[in-house]
C-alpha cells in the first residue's frame, strides 16, 4: 500500500539528513478523490440543480409571482434589516474580541476564548429559548417590559438578539488566530514611535487583518440570512409581519405553494453560492500576499 525510500545527502555529519519520501499508492488517492466528489455531488450538487430546475419547472411567470409575492419581498426586507444590525453589531464585537485575546495577557484569556465558541455548540432552537425565557411575557424580565411597554420577543429587537447571538464568533474566530499570528512587535514599535491607539489600529493592525476582516464579515452576513432556528422560537411567525426569507420558505412550503417556496429558495442558494465565490477569492488573495511577502 505504501512504499518508503531513504535517501541520506552527501553533507558531512552532524549535518547528515534523513530525507524521507512517502509515496502512496493509486488507488488510495484515486479512492479519496472519489469519495470527496462523491459526497459533494449527494449534498451540494443534486439539491442546488435540484433547487433551481424545481424553481422554473414551471416556468418564468410563475417562478416571479412567488418571488415578488407581497409576502416574500417583506420576508426578504425583514431579513436584510436583521443583517444590517447584526452584522456591524458582531464585526465591533469581533475586533474587540480578538484585539483582546490577541494582544493582551489576563486572566480568565482561555475561558473567554472558550465561551465564544458556545453557538457553536448548542443548537440555535436553545439559544431563541434563552431570549424567550429572559424577555418574553412569562420571562425573567417580562412584566418589567410589559410595565414600560418595551417589546422584546415576538418582534424585530429579539429577531436582532437571536441572530446575533448565533452568528456572533464568525469574525472574531477569523481574527484572532491572525492576531496571534502576527504578534506584537509592529505595535509596539508604533506606539513607541508616537502613534496613538486609535492610530496603530488603523496603520498597523488594520491592513494586516483585512482579508481575514473581510472573510469574517461575509460568512457572518450568510449566516445571519440563512438563519432559522433561532428566529422561529422568539417570532410569531406569522407570514408578512415577522417573516425571514427561510421562516417564509417553510410558510409557503407547508401552505402548500411549492412553486412559491422553491422561488425563494433560490435567494437563499445564490446567496450561499456568492459567499462560497468572495470566500475563494479572499483565500486566494491572502495567498498570493503570503507569496509576495515571503519573496
């Protein structure tokens, strides 16, 4: 399966290497790149071509009725405003996270680090539950909101909340790893040149950490539009008020107006297809930078 070759240079000792070359055999990489294609042509080829042929099987007209709906183009509005918050809301915190994590030693570093990463593990159902049992009319903090007319739940300021508490490590995880990477000493040495905090963040970190920046801002705006789980436990979800394009996907699925669902549907995957293009273009642009760099 395997076959192992042991060249020895012809450099005197102690500076003798071992140069050790591993070949495998054909079938081991043609069997991976099969698998690979395999699995991607199941779960992301089929359903997209899936999506899209359902979408105008019946043709243009009826594919713009159920995309210009009343209904959908509220959806599609609500869930733009949803990222239009959510999105700088999470870029302040992501900066302010990695810069923290990044550039300063305190305690408490690795625990901080860790409860970033808590979307990621529970499931977004829980986390629309928390803000239900914090804000909602039975909630913690329900009758003082219900005293001072203040709607938290089951409106667009819970919507906000949920999606951001989901979608909040995306940048901060792209940044820190960079900041860490990258170290100190080229603030340090701008701030003992005279440069003010304000001014080494834009000079200095701010051009090192702009792809990565970039990165984490697109994979977080996908994220908040796609979401669903959390939106749906603290909306009514009611169609044409509170509505995101996937709670109204699932409205118009179940009504049943299949035509009208596989419609949006195709925001959706447009939507996944040009973060999956600029995620490729911004890795190949760091790469080439890395290249330039080390030349």
């Amino acid at each position: 399966m395997m076959e192992t070759a042991i060249e020895m240079d012809e450099l005197p000792p102690p500076a003798k290497q071992r140069i050790v070359r591993v070949t495998d055999a054909a079938w081991v990489k043609w069997g991976c790149i099969a698998i690979t294609l395999g699995f991607i042509t199941v779960l992301l080829a089929l359903p997209l071509v899936a999506v899209f042929y359902e979408s105008f099987s019946k043709g243009w007209e009826v594919y713009k009725a159920g995309l210009l709906s009343a209904n959908s183009l509220r959806a599609m509005k609500m869930t733009l405003l949803i990222s239009v918050f959510v999105v700088p809301l999470n870029t302040v915190f992501g900066i302010a996270a990695a810069w923290s994590i990044a550039k300063f030693e305190f305690r408490g570093k690795a625990l901080l680090t860790t409860i970033i990463d808590i979307p990621f593990a529970i499931s977004p159902v829980i986390a629309g539950m928390v803000f239900v049992l914090l804000f909602g009319q039975q909630g913690l903090l329900g009758p003082w909101l219900e005293a001072n007319d203040i709607q938290i739940v089951f409106a667009l300021p819970g919507m906000i909340l949920a999606t951001c508490f989901v979608t909040f490590p995306f940048v901060a995880r792209e940044l820190i790893p960079l900041m860490q990477e990258q170290g100190t000493q080229e603030e340090q040495a701008a701030i003992s040149l005279g440069a003010s905090g304000l001014q080494t963040f834009w000079r200095v970190t701010a051009p090192n950490i702009k792809w990565g920046f970039l990165y984490g801002i697109i994979l977080c705006n996908a994220r908040a539009m796609g979401e669903f789980g959390a939106v749906s436990v603290v909306t009514m979800n009611s169609p044409g008020e509170t509505n995101t394009v996937p709670q109204q996907i699932q409205f118009l699925y179940d009504a049943p107006n299949i035509a009208g669902a596989m419609a949006l549907s195709t925001v959706l995957a447009m939507l996944g297809l040009v973060t999956l293009v600029a995620k490729s273009l911004l890795e190949w642009k760091i790469r080439r930078e890395q290249v330039e760099g080390s030349e």
